[in-house]
C-alpha cells in the first residue's frame, strides 16, 4: 500500500478537525505524563533506598571490625 501526499494531507486535516482526535491526544498527553512522573518518582525511590542499604552496610562494616558490634549481629 503506497501514500500520496494528497491522501496523507486530506487524512492529517480530517483529523485536525476531528474534535474526537483532539481529546484522545489530550487523553494520551495526560497518560504519557503520568506515567513518566510515576517512573521518576520510583527512580528517586529506589536511589534513596538503594544509598540507605549501602550506607548501613558500610556502617555495619564498619562496626564489626572497630568491635563496636558483636559479631552475633549476622546471626538470625
């Protein structure tokens, strides 16, 4: 199937004036929006949690060979 230019130009003007493709493009901006909001979100989320953990682990290190925890903390 080729695409003239007439055929692509009458397609792109229907549906500019098409008011239903307008609120579908509306629907996906909002959508489109969200969900890069929600993956940035979740980026800082896990960044912090993830220099949380190191951060307890090298003062847990840290601990164990100053002798300041006993060596039972590894113990269930």
């Amino acid at each position: 199937m080729r695409f003239s230019l007439p055929i692509v130009k009458n397609f792109l003007v229907r549906f500019y004036r098409d008011e239903g493709g307008q609120a579908v493009l509306e629907y996906v901006l909002v959508l489109s929006g969200t969900l890069v909001g929600a993956g940035m979100l979740a980026r800082g989320i896990l960044s912090a949690l993830d220099s949380g953990v190191l951060k307890l682990g090298g003062q847990l290190e840290k601990d164990l060979r100053t002798g300041r925890a006993p060596l039972s903390v590894y113990q269930n």
